[in-house]
C-alpha cells in the first residue's frame, strides 16, 4: 500500500500553518494502518470506526434537529451550543455544531469520510475474510458515506465532495477543491446508496450482536429521504439562490424547478416502504403479552403511539442509531417532582420545554386543527374547565386546568406533560388507579421550578421521551429503560411517500390511504372523514395545496420530538415564517389557575434567509480560497 498523508501537511506547505485540516487524507494513525488491514479483527475494529462518527442524535448538545428549532426549549441560564441557533447566535468565526470542521457541538464529519476512504482503498487487503463478508462491510461504508455527506448537505447546501484520499505530491491546485453543485450532490449520494444496496442484509439475522448495524432495508429508506430532500423547495427550484456561484461562476443550485424530482422520490418510497413491510416492519401496536391491568382503549392507543418511538427494536424501527441512546434524554424530559412523594430526587430534571404553539398544532378528537373545528371553542381554549370522570384516561378529575387540554386527538396525551394531564407509566400501570401520577405545576407545586435549570420554561414536557416502564427513586435515582434513538420509521415513509405523491401529481386514493393508516393507529377519523365533517374548510383535502398542508400538519404531529421538523421546515422552505413566531408558554410564577393559565411570552425568536444553510467557518475560506461563503454569511 502506498503512504498516505494528510492533506493539511500540504496545506501548511503552501498556506500557513493557521489553516485548517478539514480536507485530511488519513486519520492521524498514519503509522498504523498498514496493521489495520492485516487481519479480519482489526480491520473489523476500523469498520466500527467507520460508524464512529455518526452523528448523536438522542444528545442535546450535538444535535441541532432537537434545540435549533421551535420544538424545545431551555431556561435562559442554559449555555447549550446548539440552541445558541434557536436564539439567533449563529456566527462564522466558530459556528456552533461545525460539522464541517468537527467543532462546537459536533464530530468532524469530514473526518469520517476521510476514515470511510481508507477503509475502502485498503479492505482488499484483508486476508481471513470471506468474499460476502468483505462485499457486507464495502456496502457499510458506503452506506456511511452517503449518509455522511447527505448530513452535510442538508446543513450546507453543495459541499466539497470527499470522493476518494487525495495521494501524497498532491499539486496545490488539485488541493483546493471547490464545492460542488448541489444536484451533484444528492446524485453522489444516490449513487453511493445504489452500490451500496446489492452488498447489504435484507435484515439483521444475528440481532444480539449487530442490530443498528446497516442493511438494505435501511439503505432504500435513506434513499427515499434523500429524493424527498432533493426534490422539496429549499433545494429544487429555489430562486433565492440565483448568483451563487463558485468563483469560476459555475451555479452551486439549479433555480429551475423540476417537477419530475417528486415523482422519483415517490417511486423511491414506495420501494422502500415495500421491502420493509416484506420483512415483517409494521405500525407498532401496544399489545403487551401480559398485562396485570385491562387498560382503557384509550391508554391502549396512546401508549402505541407513545413506545413507537421509544420501545427499543419494535416492528416499526427501519433504523436506530446505537451509538446513540437516549438515557439522558429520558432525564432531561422527565418532570421533576413527577412523583409528589419523591420531589427531593434530582434523577429527572424535566428542563426542555415544549413551546404553547407546538401544543396548538395537536389536532381535536375529531382529528382537524383546533382552528378548524366547529365543534371545538377556539376562541375560549384559554378559559379555565375542571375534568370530570369521563376525562380520567387523558386529565386529572377534579384538577383546575385549560379548555385547551380538553378533546384534543390521542397523540397530544401520548406526547406531552401538561399542567393537570396524566402521565400513565413510571411504575404505576393500572390507568383507573387513584395513585396514576399527573403533572402539577403551579408555584408551590411538585413540578413547579425550584431552582434555575430543573424546569419546564413553558410548563410543558415532552413526555413521548420517557418510556413508561423508566422509574423515578430517591437521591438522583432514575431507573431507565434504555433505548437508541430511531433515525428512520416506517411512519415517516408514510408521510414521505404522501408528500411525494402528492406534489407529483396531487390528491388521490393512495395519498389519503397512507395518512389514513397513520391517523387510524392514533384513533382518528379518515382525512376525507374528518374534513368533510368537521373543518371549516371541508373542501380542503380535495386540493394540492390544501392537502400539502394537511401533510405538512401530519409530518409536524406525528414526528414530533424526533428530529424530523427542524429539518422539514428548512427544506419545505417554511422555517422563515415558523422560526419568526415567538416561544410562549405559561405564567409559572402563579400558584392559581387563574394566574397560571395565562400566556406568556419566553423569547422572542427570529429566523433570516442565510439562516436556511450554515455558514463556513472563516478560516475554511481563508485554508481553501477555492470555497465560497453561504449566501448572507
């Protein structure tokens, strides 16, 4: 094998020494690579370092889908990198979560391709490996690889393309790579997933020792994510991008709209929703195989919603990522002083919050918005009401609370802690029991802040984290049951291949026959049901437009927390008017309802156009002279 070095040497040959090393050939280990190949068990070592750098999606201090956006929220002492975006401190000189230059709240995402080539120029070399286990590993990496830069690009727009290790006497001019045109990039990326997909699993045989590790099954839905990306507004046809060019003038966004990009990435969906659905992937349903309680149908349906995201492995998980779990997430969602009779624990801190106007985007029981339903008081949903028995799945009997919590569709019970709503779970699993835990909140109450970091700002939770069977103790005490956080599912394909249908070719049978298998796990009414009867607009679902925002609400509701909005707002070029509405939330230094429940205002959020792409970090210009800045940076 030919010696390899890294490219930032040849950086500080021509440049200076302040340059930075974002385009590297090899990873550091240089004088050990040659050993890496030279045996199945340390070339299998170098495989898992591949993986290594994927991105930590359950963590909130390295990724931007969970604190960047409006979802979640922190109390004002908060010093979290990625929420400095949610605040508008994006900056070029150090941006915060710089995957570009591994910095800041992320992994050096360059870095891992750098190490995914090296794996592939030196696999062959591998002597006690079989041929179908060397094909597995080479489709892995090339998986990584795709991902890797599809992660990239969705937070930069056209990047420089890490195709292969550039080799040592590299002439300065091959070093200076431009970044390429974005449709180059996602056709890279496409590509890398088309090899990949013949070399992998259908599925994992072996599930104790390598689930999380990549298969076909996960390849054709990555694929379908990324000609979904690839064809949404942001990066297909987007105008707000005419004159950005690299310095030779070469166009970096195509600003002419092509609409045949939606109906390949429908086509994508639909082959990946029918290969995982071959291989047994479902919409999950709670159907435990013992229970000692016979749970109302309406714990039943909430807890399908609620352990479809996190009961680890179940039949609706595509993907999880391993190297990501979400122990400390269950914490941080948690209310503190859950239970009343443990308030001295510091196990659950309950401190990210979920906005009031998140809570608003929660359909009614009748499965319209609560804008949109003339049979739901919009105008009074502030006005205070006390439950009464027929309310004792969803809130508290006889606990003051808002009309707002009243008659609202099973995934906004599922996934949110409210003042006054119950929280099924946590140890105590009979939901007609008079000791099932509720959230109080109010000043003086056991969930009412304490001190400046275990609170919700809003006084709302994100309850869909915390898995029911996790079990608050005493001191700092919090038994969880652990699970990796879920990259892909088979609901987001629904949604996806929905989306995709319908800006191809508009509304028809099959857009509403995958919302519906949505909506119907969650207990709701069909799309043509629910509008036709109860929306103000009944006509709504009949029209593209109408139905892409139908979508668009669906997407919002039923991925909420899981990383998916923060992502959907960019690319459906929503996030200027969404990020530009201020955080609101509840009074919480009141002790009566009448106090509490009025709104009040936490932030005041703003989103700019530069805001849609990261910038480069100031001295990757000055190290490359052949990149360009973002648009606005």
């Amino acid at each position: 094998m030919k010696n390899i070095l890294k490219l930032s040497m040849i950086f500080t040959l021509v440049f200076s020494s302040a340059c930075n090393d974002f385009l590297d050939v090899t990873p550091d280990n240089i004088a050990t690579i040659d050993y890496a190949f030279r045996m199945r068990s340390t070339a299998e070592r170098f495989l898992f370092t591949c993986y290594s750098y994927m991105p930590s999606h359950a963590s909130l201090n390295e990724n931007p889908a969970l604190l960047a956006g409006d979802e979640l929220w922190l109390v004002a002492t908060s010093t979290n990198v990625t929420w400095q975006i949610a605040r508008g401190n994006q900056r070029v000189v150090n941006p915060y979560v710089n995957a570009w230059q591994g910095s800041n709240g992320s992994k050096d995402i360059y870095q891992g391709l750098r190490e995914c080539n090296v794996f592939l120029e030196n696999i062959h070399l591998v002597p006690d490996i079989t041929e179908d286990e060397r094909k597995r590993w080479i489709a892995e990496v090339k998986f990584l690889k795709a991902y890797y830069h599809f992660y990239l690009i969705r937070m930069y727009g056209p990047i420089v393309l890490i195709k292969e290790n550039l080799p040592v006497g590299a002439p300065p001019e091959q070093v200076r790579i431009p970044r390429s045109p974005v449709d180059e990039c996602f056709d890279y990326v496409v590509q890398l997933l088309a090899e990949a997909e013949s070399g992998l699993p259908d599925k994992i045989d072996f599930e104790v020792s390598e689930l999380g590790r990549i298969t076909k099954a996960i390849a054709l839905s990555l694929k379908a994510k990324v000609l979904v990306t690839a064809a949404s507004p942001l990066f297909n046809g987007n105008s707000d991008y005419t004159g950005f060019t690299n310095k030779d003038g070469t166009p970096l966004f195509n600003t002419t709209f092509e609409g045949n990009k939606w109906q390949k990435a429908a086509d994508a969906c639909k082959e990946a929703i029918e290969f995982c659905e071959s291989l047994g992937h479902k919409l999950y349903e709670y159907n435990p195989q013992f229970s000692q309680y016979n749970l109302s149908d309406t714990t039943m349906i909430q807890m399908s919603i609620r352990n479809a995201f996190n009961e680890k492995w179940n039949s609706e998980v595509i993907w999880a990522n391993t190297n990501s779990m979400t122990s400390g997430l269950q914490g941080n969602a948690t209310p503190r002083g859950l239970d009343p009779a443990l308030t001295a624990s510091t196990g659950a801190q309950g401190n990210i919050a979920p906005p009031l106007k998140i809570a608003e985007l929660f359909y009614t029981d009748n499965g319209v918005p609560i804008d949109e339903d003339i049979t739901w008081d919009y105008i009074n949903r502030f006005r205070l009401r006390i439950p009464g028995h027929d309310h004792r799945f969803n809130l508290k009997q006889g606990y003051t609370t808002v009309q707002l919590h009243f008659d609202r569709e099973n995934r906004y019970y599922a996934s949110l802690g409210f003042d006054g709503g119950i929280w099924y779970g946590q140890g105590h699993y009979n939901d007609e029991g008079t000791d099932i835990f509720y959230v109080s909140s109010k000043q003086g109450q056991p969930a009412a802040p304490v001190n400046l970091s275990a609170y919700s700002t809003t006084g709302f939770f994100p309850k869909k984290y915390t898995h029911f069977q996790s079990v608050i103790g005493t001191g700092s005490t919090f038994t969880r049951e652990n699970y990796p956080w879920p990259v892909i599912k088979l609901n987001d394909l629904y949604l996806l291949y929905a989306e995709a249908l319908n800006e191809a070719s508009g509304p028809g049978e099959e857009v509403y026959l995958y919302l519906n298998k949505i909506r119907t796990r969650a207990g709701l009414p069909t799309v043509e049901a629910a509008w036709s009867i109860y929306s103000t607009n009944p006509d709504k679902y009949k029209t593209q437009t109408g139905l892409r925002e139908i979508i668009q609400r669906e997407r919002a509701i039923e991925l909420v927390f899981e990383g998916q909005r923060f992502w959907d707002l960019r690319r459906w070029k929503l996030a200027a008017t969404e990020l530009n509405k201020p955080i609101t939330g509840w009074d919480l230094d009141q002790a009566t309802a009448e106090g509490y429940y009025r709104e009040r205002l936490v932030f005041n959020q703003s989103f700019r156009l530069r805001d849609y792409l990261w910038p480069l970090n100031e001295n990757t210009i000055l190290a490359n002279p052949a990149l360009v800045q973002n648009p606005g940076w």
